[in-house]
C-alpha cells in the first residue's frame, strides 16, 4: 500500500470514528429525559466530561499496549471501544446504564491517539508525519462541524437514544477499513530502531506536553459559556451566536491544509500562535461586536499555528519505539486540559464571571509561551542503540 493511500485510509477511519464520538455529547440533555428514573439536566454536564477523563485516565496504559502489542491493534481496540460504547448508551433505560456506556466509550475509546501512533510507526518522514498530524487534527475539527448539523436533521426522525445505536455503526465502518491496513512492528530492537538525532533545536516532550495542556486548557475555557458571553455582548440571535461559536473552526479547515508551508522552527510556530492566541483572549473583552468578529477569525488563524507548531516539535523529537505511549501522553494532556477547564468554567459560571475566563486563558498560553524561553541542558545524540546511547549522553552531560 502506498504511503498517501495508507495516510487516507487512516484519515477516513479517524473521521468516521470522531463523527461518532464528537457529535452526541452536545444531545444530552435532550438523551435525559429519554431514561426511565427522573434525571435533572445537571447530570448533563457531568456525562459530558465523564469519557474524557476517562481518555485521560487509560491513555498510559494504552499507550504501552500499543507499543508492546502494535499500533494497529490498539487502532482496532479504540473502535471497538467506542462501537461498544455507544451500544450501550443507546441501548441504557436508566441513568447507571448510560454512565457505563459513557465509560466504556471513554476508557476503550483514544481513536486520535492511537491513528497518531499508528501512521507514526509508518511513515519515517519527520516533515511528512508533521503535515499528516496537522491533518488528523483537521478530520477531528470536520467532525466538530459536521457531526453536529448531520446528528440534529436525524434527531427529527428518531430520539437521541435511538440516534447512539445508528452512531455505534460508524466505528464498526472503521473497524472494517483498519483490517485492510497493514501490520505494524510491536516492538523493534535497539539495532533495529530507527536513527533520529536529536539536536539542541530538539524540543523536550515534557515541554511539549505543557504547552499542550495550557494550550487545551485556555480554548476549552471559553468554549462552554460562549453563548452566554455574546448575549452579555448585546447580540440575542442564536444563529449568528453559532456561526461565532463556530468560526474559529472554520478558519482552522480552511487554513489548516496550508500550515505545512510554514517553513519555521516549533519555537518560533508556536510562540507566534500562542502570542496571536493571548491577543484573542484579550480582545474577547473589549466591549465591540466588530472587535468579537475579528477576535474570532484570528482565533482560528492562531489555533492553526499553535497546532502546527506542537506537531513539528513532536515529530522531530519521536522515538518510534515508544510512539504508542508518546502520542497517548500528548492526548492524554489535551484531555486533562479540558478536565481541568470544564471544572473552572462550571465554578466561574457560579459566580456569572463569565468575561473573566478569557483574561484566565490569555494568561495560561502567555506562561506557555514563556516556557518556549525555558532551556535544559541537552546533548547530541542519536537513539540507536537506545541504552548505550543513553549511558553515553548521561556521561556527557556530566560531563
């Protein structure tokens, strides 16, 4: 299989997967009332964070799945994970039923970790893995926008509940399409591992994972009470409140295909996108409907670098033998970001300090920013053999 056909392959089973995944939780409230027992809409915000910090949780521990048992298996177990999931979820007469299926979907699901880990053991490439992450990033932004139009025309014909059953159809579709794709290694012996060098310019991951975290953190922030925010802002029309809620997303599809032509450093990507990122926050809070439009559109435009940027840094610094546990931590970080927001959106809201959450989430990627300045001592060395090459950059660096 060619290398482009083999990137599509993974890209359509990843899309079809994320419709399943990303489309329903913004229906449960309407998935309640549906359940035998009384449930107040509360629980709606609980269930809604219920999977990812699920993801969250599990992400180590598949991590060395993948790596010990091979990246493609793990790809099957996440759409299984999720096929399984949502048959529960649409299956559940009670409350107890659908936060199981919740788990299940959570705990067994990661289809973005593990297709990144996948076309990771696949493609040598470090540009090309960089350009193929921006896109597995993209199909997962498509998702956002299409699972959500797509799901609300079928809620017209058939209940949320019923809706999880046709969904958990999707992710047996990528089941079907993995199958085809080809074995990955398990596992690779020093003498056998790929060379990758590693430099001074060589971002660490702990780095890389920090800003990850802030970066997730700061826009899951401001994503929940958006509504409420441009009502505070004078503008009622729930229409053009969506397509604000939405046109971050937007630009990223539309801008996203061309980010491989940024040709610069991960350092100098990213601190533009997250010094772009805090100047959005911080126009969020000048009291202009025109000032909010253009906010949103650069928005969009820094969200692309910031991504851009994290996967250049990750791909020049991949040690292949470990993909598996590398991009399950990375995600894993994305999720706890938004663990971590949802639950200081949820206690600002309490208190209606709704403006206040932008000025938090420009503070957040301005210290991600400055964490760029943050240098550790580094060596040069490749990671073949890996131990002895270890021994060796120890000895040198104490030296």
């Amino acid at each position: 299989m060619s290398t482009n056909r083999l990137i599509y392959s993974v890209l359509l089973c990843h899309f079809v997967a994320a419709m399943a995944a990303l489309g329903m939780p913004l229906f449960l409230p309407y998935v309640l009332p549906q359940l035998e027992a009384e449930v107040s809409l509360e629980w709606a915000g609980i269930l809604f964070v219920l999977p990812t910090l699920c993801t969250a949780l599990a992400a180590r521990f598949w991590g060395r799945f993948a790596d010990r048992f091979g990246r493609r298996l793990s790809l099957l177990r996440a759409q299984l994970g999720l096929a399984l999931g949502f048959w529960l979820c649409g299956s559940a007469t009670s409350l107890e039923t659908l936060m199981l299926g919740l788990i299940i979907q959570g705990t067994f699901g990661g289809a973005m970790a593990a297709s990144n880990s996948y076309l990771a053991s696949q493609i040598d490439s470090a540009p090309l893995l960089s350009k193929t992450l921006n896109k597995t990033q993209l199909s997962a932004r498509l998702a956002l926008v299409v699972a959500p139009i797509s799901l609300s025309m079928i809620l017209i014909y058939q209940s949320a509940l019923e809706a999880y059953l046709y969904l958990a159809l999707l992710p047996c579709l990528a089941f079907t399409l993995t199958l085809s794709l080809p074995k990955d290694q398990p596992s690779l012996s020093p003498k056998h591992a790929p060379k990758i060098k590693l430099t001074s310019q060589t971002p660490p991951k702990a780095k890389l994972f920090f800003i990850q975290f802030l970066f997730a953190f700061s826009m899951v922030l401001t994503f929940p009470y958006f509504a409420v925010f441009s009502q505070m802002r004078g503008l009622q029309d729930t229409f053009w409140i969506s397509v604000l809620y939405a046109l971050p997303h937007l630009m990223y599809l539309l801008l996203a295909g061309y980010a491989h032509r940024v040709i610069w450093s991960y350092q100098k990507t990213l601190l533009l996108g997250l010094s772009g990122l805090a100047i959005t926050y911080f126009m969020h809070l000048i009291p202009s409907l025109s000032i909010l439009v253009l906010a949103r559109i650069t928005f969009g435009i820094s969200m692309v670098l910031c991504f851009h940027g994290l996967h250049i840094g990750l791909s020049h610094n991949l040690d292949r033998q470990h993909s598996g546990r590398i991009f399950a931590t990375f995600d894993a970080m994305s999720k706890w970001g938004g663990v971590v927001a949802g639950s200081i959106a949820a206690l600002f809201a309490h208190y209606e300090l709704i403006p206040p959450l932008f000025l938090v989430a420009g503070c957040s990627v301005l210290l991600a920013g400055l964490s760029l300045f943050i240098t550790a001592p580094h060596t040069v060395c490749t990671e073949q053999p890996a131990r002895l090459n270890r021994l060796r950059c120890t000895i040198k660096g104490l030296k």
